[in-house]
C-alpha cells in the first residue's frame, strides 16, 4: 500500500506511517504532478498548502482516505470525495491546548499592556505610569463557545481565580452543570464580563455575532479576544469602540481578511496582533501528524 505525504508534517506521523505502508513524502509536488500520480495511492495527507480538488478525487481510482494534519479542510472537496466513498479526517483536538494558552497570552498581554510596553522599551523609553493595567483574579470571564477550546480556556482562567460565564445554546445544560459553569445569554455574558473570549466557528449565524450592539453593552472596560476566525467581531465596529474608548482593549489573532493589510484597527494601542498563530506550536503539529497517521493506519489495515 501507497501513502502521499504532500505537505510537511511531523517526522513521527511518518515513521508510524511506514510501519505499514511505503510512504513517498513529496511536499513540493505541483498540482500537475499530483494529478497524474494521485493513482497511485491508497491514502494521501495533506496540511494546508496542497488543494485535493474535485479533478484530483477524480482520478484518485485506490484512494480510501484524505487526511488534513490539522484544524480545517478547506483545502479539500469533501463533497467530491463523499460521492467516491473517500473518507475524509483531521485532527481539530491537536491545537486546542495550544489555542488555548494563545488565548491566555493575549488576555494577560491585553491586561497587562505586554506587547506596547516591550515596543516602548526597546524605543528606549521607561514609561512606567503609562502601562498601569488590570489583574485577572476576580474578573468575569464571558466565554462564547464552550467546545474543545473554549473549556480549556474555562480551566485555565479558573486558575487564574476568576469567575466564568458561558454563552453556548448548543450546550446541553446538565453537561454545563457537571462542568460547574453558569450558562446564560449573549446580552448577559456581554454585560457582566470583564474579559471575553471567542472560540465558536465562522458561520451565518456567527458572522459579526460580535457588532456595534454587542460592544455597547460591554462594561467600558471590558476586553475582547478573538482566537477563533474572522468575520465573527465586525472590525469596523471594534475599531470605532476602541477608538472611542468604548471598551478598554481587543486582542485579535484571525481577521475579516488575512493579512489584515491596511487594516485601521492596527494603529490603535489597545489593540493586540498576532498573525493566526493560535495553533502554531511544535506540539500541535506534532500530534496532529501522529493523530492523523494513526486514522491512516486503521483505514490502510481495513
Ligand atoms: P468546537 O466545535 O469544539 O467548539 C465550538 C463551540 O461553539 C461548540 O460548543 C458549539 O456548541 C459552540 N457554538 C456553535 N455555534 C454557536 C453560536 N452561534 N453561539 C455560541 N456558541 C456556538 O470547536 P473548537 O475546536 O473549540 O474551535 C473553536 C473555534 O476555534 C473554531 O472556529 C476554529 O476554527 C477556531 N480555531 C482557530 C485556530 C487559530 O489558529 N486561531 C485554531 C484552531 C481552531
């Protein structure tokens, strides 16, 4: 049995890949190249940059498996390999640890004014009074979103002693209550939370869940963190709360548009960036290879 491995991933997805399977690793392979040799295989595992289109499932006549190492599988048809009877698999539990210290970074870099003050620093400045910030214990955590990532944020933030609330309607209540968190609705959490955090996906009903209506009634202190994907806070009207010093500050890792290229909101100092990093870590990666290569390794054993 033949595996393409067409994206670099994790040397240890591979070596446990090999134990059943030749395994050819091409992570240059050009669309063309993929398309006459996809034949070949019976599997094939791809990160982000190699697109499995509609042409290439259509050719793939061994293929029984398409394997994203990682979050989303943008890059691949799914309806396309459904109707051939190819399963489709990734591995979204890889990155939640990781997102979720992401998320507590920018909370205490919000906090704490950590990415102005480094930049004032390194500008030879020692302008202590400017960068007087907030402690997390004791403030309200707002999560939206209590999934995978979202309730490793919940555990991380309790240690932190802070008090948690939850807006989820797809949570089951009792499970809320075995996990000792208050659920409540949007306004509720938006109102009474000091800190809130993002972790739902982009959908119709998510998009710009996050507006003009929803930043007023935040406290004018409260923070914003978005770790989940663009498009969910409408960055106009996160721009002009705070600008006007509407809310006191938002950290953000995906935007409406990727880079966020001229985007007005990156001239605004209570505003933390990073650049979709969230899930980039060495151990994410890591067991993102192992997790796929392992769904691999049933599906090739049958
Ligand atoms: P998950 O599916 O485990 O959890 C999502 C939660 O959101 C679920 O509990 C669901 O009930 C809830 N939800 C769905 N629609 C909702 C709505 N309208 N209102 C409130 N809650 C709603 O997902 P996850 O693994 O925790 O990931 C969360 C998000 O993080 C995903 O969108 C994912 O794309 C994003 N993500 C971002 C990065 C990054 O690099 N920044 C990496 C991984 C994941």
């Amino acid at each position: 049995m033949k595996v393409i491995v067409a994206d670099s991933i994790n040397q240890k997805g591979i070596d446990n890949l090999k134990e059943v399977a030749e395994v050819v690793v091409d992570t240059d392979i050009t669309p063309e190249e993929l398309l006459s040799t996809i034949s070949e295989y019976e599997a094939i595992i791809v990160r982000s940059r190699t697109k499995v289109t509609r042409e290439v499932i259509e050719k793939a006549d061994k293929l029984k498996i398409i394997a994203r190492a990682g979050v989303g599988v943008d890059n691949v048809d799914i309806e396309a390999a459904t109707e051939k009877g190819i399963m489709v698999v990734n591995a979204p539990e890889s990155t939640s640890i990781t997102v979720a210290e992401h998320t507590m970074g920018m909370m205490l870099t919000a906090a704490r004014k950590i990415a102005i003050a480094d930049k004032s620093v390194k500008e030879d400045k020692w302008e202590k009074s400017r960068f007087m910030g907030v402690e997390l214990r004791n403030k309200t955590l707002g999560v939206v979103g209590m999934g995978r990532i979202g309730s490793q944020v919940v555990n991380r933030c309790k240690a932190f002693e802070m008090d948690v609330i939850v807006y989820d309607p797809y949570l089951p209540k009792e499970v809320a209550k075995q996990m000792g968190i208050d659920l409540a609705d949007l306004e509720t959490v938006l109102k009474v939370s000091d800190f809130i955090t993002i972790h739902v996906p982009l959908t119709p009903e998510t998009k710009h869940l996050i507006s003009k209506k929803e930043l007023e009634i935040m406290k004018d202190d409260a923070f914003v963190v978005n770790c989940a994907r663009g498009g969910i806070i409408d960055e106009d009207a996160l721009y002009d709360a705070l600008s006007n010093d509407k809310i006191g500050g938002a950290a953000l890792d995906v935007y409406e548009e990727e880079p966020p290229k001229g985007s007005k909101l990156l001239s605004l100092d209570n505003l933390v960036a990073t650049p979709h990093i969230a899930a980039s870590t060495k151990e994410a990666q890591r067991d993102a290879a192992i997790i796929v290569a392992n769904e691999v390794i049933e599906v090739l054993k049958g």
